[in-house]
C-alpha cells in the first residue's frame, strides 16, 4: 500500500511537470536582451500589445503571451503609454505592467521669462515628440515643468501649456488689488511681461511691478529696454548694446519712443510677474537703474536718479566695461 501511494505520488509528480512544460511551451516566454522602452498606443487591443511584442522580438508568440493573459492574468484593462521592459521580467510582469504598472512621463521645463520662440525651438529639439507646431503667441505659454509621453503631439503639450495660462491668469485677475494701473487681464499680462524681463532679483519683483505701474497711472514713458530689442530678435538675446537708433525707432513695442503699454507681451511671464501686476508693491518710486549687483537702485526723483545712473556709470567704467 505504501508502494502505491508512492508510485501514485510520482505519478502525479510527473504530471505536474508535463503540465507546466506543455503550458510553457504554449504560453512561450520572454527574449528580453536588454532594458527596453516599449510604446503602447492610445486605443489598443490586447492581441495588438501581443503581436508588437512580438514583432519587436521581446517574446516568443503573441498567441502564447496571450493563452498566459486568459489562464493566468487579470481582467484588468491595459494602459496605453511607454514601459521600460526588463530582461528578467517574465510574461506575468509585462502583463502587471501594462494593467497596474507606472507610465514612464518625461518633463520638459519652460522658465520664467522664455519667449515663444525659444518655446517653440525647445519643444521641436525634444526628439521623442511628435508633430510639427507654429510659434505660439507671445504670452500665451504659462512657465512651468509639463510631463509628456513619447511620442506625444507636440500641439497638445503647447495646448496644455496655453490652456493652464488661461487659467492661471483668471484665478489671478479675480484676485487683483484695487486701483491698479491694468484695466483688462491682457493688459496685465503685457505689463507682466515688461516686469519678468526687468527683474533683476526675485525680491525685487514687487517693487518693478509698482514702479512701472506708477509710470502708466502718470502717462510717463515706460522706457524698458527689452520692448526696444523684442521687435529685433522676438525675444531672442540682442548680443550686443542697443543702438541709438533702436531707441528712437518707432513701432508698436518701443516704449521709448510710445507712452502707455506695447501692442503685446514681449515674452511669457510667470506666476509671480503676474501677480506682482496685479497686486503691486505701493510707493513713489518712478526710476531705477542698475546697482552693480544684478539688482536696481529705486528712486522717487529725477535728481536721484541721475546721481545713481552716474554712480553705475563709475561702476563699469572700473570694470572695464565702458
């Protein structure tokens, strides 16, 4: 009787194995070399995961990744998006991957103050993008990090990044201080753009914001040097001094030779520009010019301003620069 459950127990031993080497050699495995980026498209079908995975030679037989998917798997929907496949993963992590796993999400980063022709230079330079794009309006593009997908259209990053702008920039005006110098959420993002270009410090933001809106209450000339150099590069660096005869040139941007704001935005402000428009710091001050520190020194007249231009001019001339 002994004997006989033995041989029963080998018996069933053997079964076993035959079964799991019948199921494996249906099933398939994996031929992952090497870590592997694999897309799978918005909209696809299991047997389409399945037949790509095996056109790109990281499994054995779609029909067998599939039979594992049916008698081993889960009910679970797969997500679309790109997945790093692994050379130790078995078909039951592909499969986990796909339903429950992370989608790998690249970044891509526009800081404060890039025009949208640099916008546009950099999303068409990001290689795992997709589709062609115009260069967006001038200050329509809200700075921030936004996440993609291989193979993403580049149009709907720049969507994104136009629609969080819109949004951004309505929860801001519902909260704009009273007797400001802007009377219309465009005119917020001109004077905005003007500030993000003339900051020199972060802390000083407050303190631009109130000194040029002062000059628009007043009707004086705003007389920002990047609205001379924005009609000439469209925001691109100028690489060198700006001539005299850029500063008497007349155009919709030059707020040398025009009172009041330029036509539009001379690149895309970010948040704290905005908001620094839309609640400015409240002084007198109407001048400022550089302090040597990448910083302004500020002042309420004229006569101050003169003797602090001359103080800036002394400064570079030690420096060499002048």
């Amino acid at each position: 009787m002994k004997k006989l459950g033995c041989i029963v127990g080998l018996l069933l031993a053997i079964a076993l194995a035959a079964g799991l080497y019948l199921g494996g050699s249906l099933m398939g495995s994996t031929t992952i070399k090497q870590e592997t980026p694999f897309v799978i498209p918005a909209g696809s079908s299991l047997s389409a995961v399945a037949n790509k995975l095996e056109d790109e030679s990281l499994i054995v037989s779609a029909d067998g990744f599939l039979m594992y998917a049916r008698v081993l798997g889960s009910s679970d929907p797969i997500q679309a998006g790109e997945f790093s496949l692994k050379p130790e993963m078995s078909q039951g992590d592909i499969l986990e991957a796909f339903q429950n796993g992370d989608v790998i999400r690249r970044f891509v980063t526009i800081p404060e103050g890039m025009p949208s022709i640099l916008v546009y230079e950099k999303l068409m330079a990001e290689e795992l993008l997709t589709g062609e794009i115009e260069v967006p309006l001038e200050g329509s593009v809200l700075p921030d990090t936004y996440s993609y997908e291989r193979g993403q259209d580049r149009g709907e990053i720049i969507e994104q990044m136009q629609s969080a702008m819109d949004t951004y920039l309505a929860e801001a005006w519902a909260k704009r201080g009273p007797d400001i110098a802007v009377e219309t959420m465009r005119e917020a993002l001109i004077l905005a753009s003007i500030v993000e270009k003339e900051t020199g410090t972060a802390s000083e933001r407050g303190t631009v914001a109130g000194l040029y809106s002062n000059r628009v209450k007043t009707g004086m000339l705003l007389q920002a040097d990047p609205t001379i150099i924005y009609p000439i590069t469209k925001g691109k660096p100028l690489g060198r001094r700006i001539r005299q005869s850029e500063i008497a040139a007349v155009n919709g941007y030059n707020t040398y030779t025009r009172v009041g704001l330029p036509d539009g935005p001379i690149t895309n402000p970010g948040r704290e520009s905005i908001a620094a428009v839309l609640n400015p710091e409240r002084h007198s001050y109407l001048f400022m010019v550089a302090d040597g520190t990448g910083g302004h020194e500020f002042n309420e007249t004229l006569e101050g301003h003169n003797a602090a231009v001359d103080k800036w001019y002394r400064l570079r001339r030690e420096r060499g620069e002048m």
